[in-house]
C-alpha cells in the first residue's frame, strides 16, 4: 500500500543550490522525490540532506523528471541548462510532458524563446521568478510571479506555495521575468535617489540619522530608506544581502524591455548607468550598497 503511495509521488529536479536555491530546496522536503544538481558538487550533496533528496552528477539523471526547477545565476546558464550547450541539454533529456520553472532572475526574451523550444519536444516552460532575498527563500515566503498559461500555472502551484507566501499569475510566458526586473529596476532608481539625497542632506550638515527618521516618516521614505537603510547604509555595514552584481543584472534585464518596447526613459537610463558603474568600480562580491558607499565618496565624505 505504501509503495502505491510512493510511486504516484512526483520526481522533481533541482538545479543550482546557491545562496537562494539553497534554501528554497528545503520547502520542498517530501513534496516528490528530490534529485538536485549544481555544478558545485559540495551544494548539490548539502541541499540534498537538508531537503532528504539526492544529489546527481548528471543532468540525465533527470530522464524521468516531471518537474524541474531552476535557480541559476543569469539566462545564458539558463538556456545552456535548457537547451544544451557545454553538455547535453534538460530538452534532450525530460520525458515529454515534463513542466520546467524557470525561478531565476533571467531575460523575458529568452524565456519566451526557451518556452517555444518546449512546446516543440512536448515539454512545458514556465518563469516563476522570486523576490524576497535569502531570508524570504529560508522561511518560505517569497513572493513568486509566474508566467504562463493558467493550467501550467496551477501544476506548479503546489509546489510554488510551498516556496513562497505570495504566488501570482501575471500573465504569459515572460511576464514573470519582465516584471522582476521592472520591480529591480524601481527599487534600484530609488536606492540611488536616495543615496544622493542623503550625501547632500549630510554635506549640508544634517545628520543622516535624523534625517533619516523625518524622511522615512515622510513622502520620501521607501523600502529602501525603511529596509535597506538601517541595514546596511546608515551603520555603514554595507552588507544588505543582495548582490551589486545581481542588480546590476536585473537593472540591464530591464533595460532590454525599454529598448524592445521603444520607450524612451530618462531616470532609468541614468540608474542603470550608476549601477554599471558601480559594479565596473566596486571589488568583486560587493553588495548592492556600495552604490551608496560610492556616492558618498564621490562627494567626499
Ligand atoms: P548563487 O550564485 O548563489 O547560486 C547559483 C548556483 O547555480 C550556484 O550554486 C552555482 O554553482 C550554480 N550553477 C551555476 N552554473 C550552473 C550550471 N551550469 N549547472 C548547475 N548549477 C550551476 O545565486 P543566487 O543568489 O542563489 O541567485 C540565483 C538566482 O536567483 C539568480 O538568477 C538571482 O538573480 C535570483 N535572485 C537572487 C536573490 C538573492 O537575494 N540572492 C533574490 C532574488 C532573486
């Protein structure tokens, strides 16, 4: 009886164990049975005990997979996983029928050429991109929106909720990554706004605590002033928790969006300049507020 029950259990793949896959892996402990992969063997072993899956060193190892989540650093990892490249791809690889999530932070475009490939093997691609940083990806709450057709949708559903507290279908197949990154590229415009408006306050002879009390009380507070300030700006700690590196990817996601969609910006193309910048000038791992570390030199404080 029990082994009827454990051969109707899902077989679902894992693949990139980093810092936020890491996490998300353990949500899905007895969901199906777990076969997680990373190019870091080390990861792959740990998430697997964390999550009581195992690790593969393979991708073929997924031949029988139903369900296969990503969580890699950038599309072009992505689509190499995907389509195959430097090793024999998830296409060449899952049964028909298999429902791949893509929850990285990757480029609609390219999302929605990896769902078309897809629908040609018999497969299913859907986005499912995150918000919430390491902490939302231990606890389980992230916020997840999901691009694709209402039926992929709610198969995945289950095993979204689990991950995150907050699961919403924003449309087809794309739209999940475009909304990411138009997400990113707000709170990135905002965090730069703020860091200037703060070096002036401070070289006026404010001080920035107090400052920063009346603005985040104020019409000027945001996430970032509430959040991020406290954090890692205000103590000088920069240590917020999200990669320089990773903004400044989803900053340039989002920039491909203006220039597909022929949109002309001003705030954005000069924050997605800053945060180049930042990155082309800040050590390698830096957090995303070294931006505001390097406004604050630049103005000499
Ligand atoms: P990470 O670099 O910590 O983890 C990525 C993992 O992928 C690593 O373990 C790496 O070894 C593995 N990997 C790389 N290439 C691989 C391959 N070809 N096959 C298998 N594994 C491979 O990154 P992260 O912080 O976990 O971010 C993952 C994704 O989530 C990114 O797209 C990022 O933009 C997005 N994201 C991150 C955060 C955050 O706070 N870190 C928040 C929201 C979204």
């Amino acid at each position: 009886m029990s082994q009827t029950k454990q051969a109707a259990l899902p077989v679902i793949g894992f693949i990139g164990l980093g810092a936020m896959g890491g996490r998300m892996i353990s949500q899905l402990s007895g969901a199906g049975e777990l076969l997680v992969f990373d190019t870091d063997a080390e990861r792959a072993q740990q998430a697997a005990q964390a999550a009581s899956g195992h690790a593969i060193s393979k991708l073929e190892e997924l031949s029988a997979a139903n369900i296969v989540i990503l969580m890699l650093p950038n599309s072009a990892i992505v689509d190499d996983v995907f389509r195959g490249g430097t090793q024999k791809g998830l296409i060449d690889i899952l049964p028909k029928g298999a429902l791949v999530i893509d929850m990285s932070s990757s480029t609609p475009a390219n999302t929605i050429e990896n769902a078309k490939l897809a629908s040609q093997r018999g497969l299913v691609f859907i986005d499912a991109p995150v918000s919430g940083g390491i902490g939302g990806a231990a606890s389980g709450k992230l916020a997840i929106m999901v691009g694709g057709d209402r039926a992929d949708f709610e198969r995945a559903r289950p095993f979204l909720e689990r991950m995150g507290s907050n699961v919403i279908l924003v449309g087809d197949v794309g739209a999940g990554h475009a909304v990411k990154a138009l997400n990113n590229l707000l709170a990135a415009t905002i965090f730069a706004a703020t860091a200037e408006v703060f070096a002036v306050g401070e070289k006026f002879g404010l001080d920035p605590a107090v400052m920063h009390q009346v603005v985040n009380a104020s019409s000027g507070g945001s996430f970032m002033t509430n959040i991020a300030w406290p954090k890692a700006v205000l103590q000088k700690t920069w240590d917020f928790g999200f990669a320089l590196q990773l903004m400044n990817k989803d900053v340039g996601i989002a920039m491909s969006l203006i220039e597909a969609t022929g949109t002309e910006t001003i705030l954005s193309k000069a924050s997605a300049k800053m945060w180049a910048e930042a990155l082309g000038s800040a050590p390698q791992g830096s957090d995303m507020t070294e931006l505001a570390k390097q406004i604050q030199k630049g103005a000499g404080l």
